[in-house]
C-alpha cells in the first residue's frame, strides 16, 4: 500500500507562486513514477505534469509548460511541484499519483494506481 500526502495548497494571486508537496508513505517510492493532476469545479481531472522514478524524464501539460516544474526527493520520499505565474485558470484541486508498476514517466490517469485526497489551489484575478 502507498499513501499519499499532498500540502502546499493555497489562494493566490495571479502572477504569484506555489510549491505543492506530496508525500509518500512506503520504502520504494524510488520505484515509482509520479504525477500530479488538477480537477477544476465541472471539469475532468487533467494532467499536469509527471517525473520518472530517476527524475530523468519529465512531462508537462502544454498549458503550464514554462511555468510549473516537477521535482522529486527519493531521499524524503516526496514529489514537488513548482507553480509560477499562476492564472486563474490554474485554481483546481491538485492530486498527486503514483504508478507503483511501471515506473515510466505518463501523461494517463489509468496508468496511476494510487492518489492522494488533494489540495486546493485557488488563484485570484
């Protein structure tokens, strides 16, 4: 089992920054892949951005190409994403995921087999 712990959400303004956290429980977490997706209100869950279990390869959706970076700590067991030049239509909940099989870098949900609850991001006008 992995349990995944996301924190660093918050309200922001446009043009602002935020580092959102997600901690993983378990001892192979250098095993595996990760992701971070976002849920608008009405809308489905979308990718954002994933790392591979080196951190070699990373993805990003286009719309946050430039501005988001994803990290990772294999050390700490944690995975980070760095938010800059945030837009409103950045504000959604943010979920980190890992895939515990493959440990490729992947853009699909179904690839993913365990989420964290997720942390809100709202970013003001």
């Amino acid at each position: 089992q992995v349990q995944l712990v996301e924190s660093g959400g918050g309200l922001v303004q446009a043009g602002g920054s935020l580092r959102l956290s997600c901690a993983a429980s378990g001892r192979t977490f250098s095993n595996y892949a990760m992701g971070w997706f976002r849920q608008a209100p009405g809308k489905e869950r979308d990718f954002v951005a994933a790392i591979s279990r080196s951190g070699g390869t990373k993805y990003y959706a286009d719309s946050v190409q430039g501005r988001f970076t994803i990290s990772r700590d294999n050390a700490k067991n944690t995975v980070y994403l760095q938010m800059n030049s945030l837009k409103p239509e950045d504000t959604a909940v943010y979920y980190c995921a890992a895939d515990s099989v493959s440990g490729i870098a992947g853009t699909r949900a179904a690839r993913y087999d365990y989420w964290g609850q997720g942390t809100q991001v709202t970013v003001s006008s």
